[in-house]
C-alpha cells in the first residue's frame, strides 16, 4: 500500500478508536464516517471537546429537531472541527430554517445539506445558493415526484455552488438519470443519486456513465466491490479522478483487504458493502489529496474541497439510507 494511503488508513483506526472511549454510539458506521471527518481534517480526536459540542446543541435545538437524529454525531464533529461550534451551529440553523421553509416533516439531510452551505459559502452568497437549491430541487422534484426526497437537497446544493443553475441542474441530472436507469430495478433510487453525483462533472454524460459502471464492474470483478444498492454510487465520486483504472481497483482491494482486519470492519462490524464504501472513500480521498499537492494552485486546493464535501454527503445519504431501512425492518 502507498505510504500516505497507509498512513490516511491508519489515521482512520487510530481516530474509530478515541470516540469509541468517549461515546457510545449505535450505529459502527456513523462512527466510522465521523473518524473520517478528522482524518480529512488532519485533526486527533478531542473528546471533550466533542462533549461540550454536544452539550450546545442540546441547549440550542429540540428533542425532536432533526440535528438530533442519525446525523446528530456528524454535526457535533462539525462543530468540534469549527473554530467556534456555538457561533458555527448558530449559522448552520439559520440556513436551515430557510431551507426546510414550507416542509411539513423535514427530513435529516436537510440539516446537512444547511451545513454544507454554511461551510462552503461566503456569507454574502449563502441566501442566494439556498434560493438556487431550493428552486432546483424543485425543478428535479417535478421531473421524478417519488425518487428525489430530501437527501438530495444537500447533492443539489453542491450544483448550485459548483455554478450549474436551477434550470442546467435539473437538465443534467435527467440526462444522466436516462443513461443510468437500464441498469436498476424499475422505481430504485439509486440511478438519481448516482446521475446527481456525476451531473458535477463537465465530462459527456456517456463518458461519465461508462466510467462508473466501469469502475463498479471491474471492483465486483476483483471481489471488492460494494453490493448493487445505494452504496456503490461511490463509484460515482471517481467521475473527474485521471488514474489507471487497473491501479485504482488494486488499491481499493488493499484498502478492503487491511480494513478486513481492524476492529468494526469484519464479518460482525459493518458488513463487506460498507467497508468497501469507506474502502473506495479512503482510496479517493489520498489520490485527490496527492494531485492537490502535487498541482499547486487555486483549481486543484478547490476540487480537493469539492470531492471532500461530497464524499461526505454521499456516504451521508447512504448510511442514512441504510440505518433507517435496518430500523424499519427490525421494527416489524
């Protein structure tokens, strides 16, 4: 394994472990996603700090208020990440509000995707890109009524904020979700996901696609890919990323094999699909890193940014995804 994809992978286990001691959380893998925002930050794991960000949102919001559901862990590692997570939350809640304006049950991606916004937008434009997303989302709703849900909103946010107006963003993601659909189930929601991940990129939409289901393909191929669901729109995440591909589905076979042996990622953690999730993630995040580095200059420092926020998101909306549906059928 490349040094700095070892050291990222290592970083990761060392970082699962801090908050295991300090929080008991249900759920392995919101943990795991929270571990990974302070490797992506270059950051060691604070746990009281953690606690006291846990104790301002308490204060701050309600018992039902929907930072305080699956992604509640998330907005606390956000805020612990912040200079000032009072001040940090207070923005966020603000762009929330507005957000979920007319939403009779507003779901909790809506509180990311006002966390996206917040931390990727100046002040002076942040009204304007939540008008954009909202009209946008809008747009795509009148286009696919029961596939686009709330999850969306914050991959919609990214669009705006890349530049793509409400009226292109509902253009691309149609064709994207027209090429993409022969290879899912009728009514699966996963070609919308998929089709609004890779609408970020400016390559031909044939291209695009190709380029993913090649990538998933050639992952099952080697036994490392992700199962056919939500999850592998990772794949997705890789639109923009010039590499072998030979030498990209090696690496996420190491990754996926030496995740196999840490705690939480074998037969009783996760489950082979996540870790191979986080496998691809991991993959990803060290390769963008490299070209940042490697290319100095603003174009690089920005896309590093952009692919950053939106595997955060992705694997957002796929956790979430997946939790609420294992809650729902132990319910029953």
């Amino acid at each position: 394994m490349r040094h700095t994809l070892q050291e990222r992978c290592e970083a990761q286990i060392r970082n699962e472990a801090m908050l295991r001691k300090g929080h008991r959380l249900e759920f392995e893998s919101i943990m795991k996603l929270a571990a990974m925002l302070y490797v992506n930050a270059g950051r060691e794991v604070d746990v009281a700090r953690l606690r006291e960000c846990k104790r301002i949102l308490k204060d701050k919001v309600g018992m039902f208020s929907n930072f305080r559901g699956h992604m509640q862990y998330l907005v606390q590692v956000k805020m612990a990440l912040s200079d000032d997570p009072a001040a940090y939350l207070d923005g966020v809640l603000d762009i929330y509000q507005r957000l979920k304006a007319g939403r009779v049950l507003p779901g909790e991606m809506v509180a990311m995707a006002a966390t996206t916004i917040y931390e990727n937008c100046s002040a002076d434009v942040r009204d304007t890109v939540v008008d954009k997303t909202r009209m946008a989302y809008a747009k795509i709703k009148e286009q696919h009524r029961f596939l686009t849900g709330e999850e969306d909103l914050a991959l919609i946010a990214l669009m705006v904020m890349a530049g793509i107006d409400p009226d292109r963003a509902a253009v691309r993601a149609e064709e994207m979700y027209a090429i993409l659909k022969g290879r899912y189930l009728p009514g699966s929601d996963t070609p919308q996901t998929v089709a609004m991940v890779l609408s970020l990129s400016e390559k031909p939409a044939e291209q695009k696609a190709q380029g993913f289901f090649g990538l998933y393909d050639a992952c099952k191929a080697a036994g490392h890919a992700t199962s056919k669901d939500k999850a592998m729109a990772i794949y997705a995440t890789y639109a923009d990323l010039e590499a072998n591909l030979s030498e990209v589905v090696a690496e996420i076979g190491e990754v996926d094999d030496w995740l196999k042996r840490q705690k939480g990622y074998g037969a009783l953690g996760v489950g082979a699909s996540i870790r191979r999730l986080f496998a691809a993630t991991l993959v990803l995040e060290d390769r963008v890193e490299d070209s940042a580095v490697a290319v100095t200059g603003t174009t690089s420092v920005v896309a590093q940014t952009v692919v950053e926020e939106l595997l955060l998101l992705l694997i957002s909306i796929i956790l979430t995804s997946i939790v609420i549906s294992n809650t729902v059928n132990t319910s029953h």
